[in-house]
C-alpha cells in the first residue's frame, strides 16, 4: 500500500489521527436538534427534568451557570429542565457527575 502521508507518516500515528477525525465528524452531529419524545415516554421525561431542577437549585445555579459548568448549551439544558429534550446519556452523567450524584440513587422511585 502506497503511503500517502509521505513524510508525515512518522509523525502522526494514523489511528490516533482517524480517532480524532471521528470525534470531530461525530461532534458536528451531536448538535442536532433531538428527536422529539414519544408520548409514552413524555411523564417521564418531566420527571427527570423536575430532578435535575431540583440538583441544579441545591446548588444555588441559574441554568445558565449550570449548562455552562457542565458543558452543554443554555438552551439544550433548559429543554432538559422542561422534560422537552430527549437528551444524551452522556449529558444526564455528566450531570450527575458534577452533582455527585449516583445513578441509581437520581433514578429511585422513577
């Protein structure tokens, strides 16, 4: 096989380069909007977005302040607040995360 990074080959590590070329491509689509929530799973949805208020305000945060420590639009967490966005896993971990909050304890009596 041909090498067609040339001199370059020695210097970038071609999984480690295809790795980040992955994480750029896969970010640009994870700030689409989510698809909308079905209507079986709406209740709880607002369940959860009821929780995570209630983990924000302990914190004394306005969901501003909150979105921006953990990463996530302004806009994307107040949806999440609202129980309107069928959010990430990852972003409920990381909120949970900062809040030092354990799964199972966030998700009991849901």
């Amino acid at each position: 096989m041909p090498n067609i990074l040339g001199k370059y080959t020695n210097i970038f590590n071609m999984p480690i380069l295809l790795g980040n070329l992955f994480y750029l491509y896969a970010n640009k689509f994870s700030t689409m909007n989510p698809k909308e929530i079905p209507q079986d799973h709406q209740e709880l949805m607002i369940e959860i977005g009821k929780r995570l208020r209630e983990l924000r305000k302990n914190k004394g945060m306005s969901y501003i302040e909150f979105a921006k420590q953990i990463g996530i639009s302004r806009n994307s967490y107040n949806q999440l607040e609202l129980g309107k966005s069928n959010f990430q896993f990852i972003s409920l971990l990381n909120i949970l995360k900062y809040n030092e909050t354990p799964l199972s304890v966030f998700f009991k009596d849901l």
